[in-house]
C-alpha cells in the first residue's frame, strides 16, 4: 500500500486532525493555518478537509483528507457525518490517505457505516490507506455487560472488518483495559486526545500509558494546535511514540 509507511512509519503514527473548524468556529488555534502548519510540520499525519490539502499541498507535509463533515447547525443531526469528497479526489489534492469518521450509537449510524464501507473499497482500490474515526458516544449506544473498553474495542473492531488500515479511537482509562482495545484488531489503534481541561502532563501521560498496552501512537487534535506550544507538543508526542522516551523525558526534552 503506498504511503503508508510515510505516515505510519514502523506501523506507529503522531497524527494531528486539524478538521474541526468544519464543525465549529471560531477555534482556538486554527485561525491561522499558515503558522499552525508550520509548527506541526514534523507531525507523521496532517488530517485536514480537501480545501485545506489543495491548499497546502508541499513535500514536507504529510496530509490525510478527512472525507467527513457535519456542523453545529444540524439540529437533531448533528451527529451524522455526511461524506464530502472522494478517495480519487483527495489523492488528486495531494493526500496520502482518506479518513472517515463513524459516531457509534448515534441515530444515523447505518448511514454513516454505509459510507465508511464505500470509502474504504474506493481506497483499497487506489491502494491508500483509510483511517476509521469510530466513536462510540452516540445517544443509543449500547454497551456490553462487563465491556471495560466503554465501546472502544467495537469500534476499533468495526474499523477493522470494514476495511480501515488504521483506527482512531478512545482511550479507556486504564491500560488494562486499552489493551483488549489494541488486541482486538490487527491493525494500529491510535487514541483521541484525553479530556478537555487536562494538563500536558496528563495528556502525555495518557499516550505513554496507551503506548504501554499496545497502542501505536495518537491522532489528537485540540490538545495539540490550541496548546500554547504545538511545535513542542508535537515533539513530545514523536518521542513518546517512535523514541519510547517517558513522560517526563518528553517534556524535558522538548521544552514543554
């Protein structure tokens, strides 16, 4: 599959998803795109919607289409992703990969299924990878008796069957149970970023943990370009992830 190890390099991966501004805006950190770019530059993975990979489309970006999209506005249907672009587009744009996002629980989830399940036979035919965003936070979500992982390992699972090369999704809390997230599927799991309001600290100390039960890296956003240091917190994650560098190490290293 070409690309993937540009962005996955030994199958682990420091992704910042930067499609939020979609959603919502204003957001804190994304009102200029020029400097953001510039300061995570040395991320393995740009995710970012189709304008903006036309947009920055140069040789030391490494840029993923998120083919996904909703906004604020949407009323009861917010939580539905609607696609907005192709895989032959994105890779026309200048992207190595495509990314779906699928809100498990939520009212429109067979929709959103279907969709995912179209984009990845698009991809594997390009020969790309496609990234799972699987959440599993939707209104009718609907947990297993006993099931620690909180939905994650159905979703990681569910990213899996349906074709993804890689899968975004929660982390659980605890290693323990991260671990039956990473064991449940063969391909690599990368973790959202932890609660908002949470400090650097902690936040790193969550992506050592995950790496710790067998994650492959993050795919964290907020808590990376609204972070008074993104170029900094990028570093510390890639040495966390690729270097096995602790938590304290990371932040001493990297100047955080």
């Amino acid at each position: 599959m070409r690309d993937i190890d540009s962005i996955l390099p030994n199958g682990k991966g420091v992704w910042i998803p930067i499609d939020h501004a979609v959603s919502d805006y204003p957001v804190n950190g994304l009102e200029n795109l020029d400097k953001l770019m510039d300061k995570i530059s040395k991320a393995n993975a740009i995710i970012a919607q189709k304008g903006v990979i036309s947009h920055y489309n140069r040789d030391e970006l490494n840029l993923v289409a998120h083919l996904s999209a909703s906004t604020r506005h949407a009323g009861n249907r917010e939580s539905e992703k609607v696609i907005v672009g192709t895989a032959k587009e994105a890779v026309e744009r200048g992207a190595k990969g495509v990314s779906v996002q699928v809100n498990l629980g939520s009212p429109f989830e067979p929709e959103m299924i279907e969709r995912l399940g179209f984009i990845t036979a698009d991809a594997h035919e390009l020969g790309i990878p496609t990234l799972g965003m699987i959440y599993p936070r939707g209104e009718n979500l609907s947990i297993i008796d006993g099931d620690d992982t909180k939905g994650a390992a159905h979703a990681a699972r569910l990213a899996f069957e349906l074709g993804c090369n890689v899968v975004k999704t929660i982390w659980t809390g605890s290693e323990e149970s991260f671990r039956k997230v990473t064991e449940s599927v063969p391909i690599p799991v990368l973790i959202a970023g932890g609660p908002s309001g949470s400090s650097t600290e902690e936040i790193l100390t969550i992506v050592y943990d995950s790496i710790q039960a067998g994650g492959s890296g993050v795919c964290m956003g907020r808590q990376v370009f609204s972070h008074q240091y993104p170029d900094r917190m990028v570093n510390a994650l890639l040495m966390i992830v690729h270097e096995g560098a602790t938590v304290s190490q990371a932040i001493t290293n990297s100047g955080l």
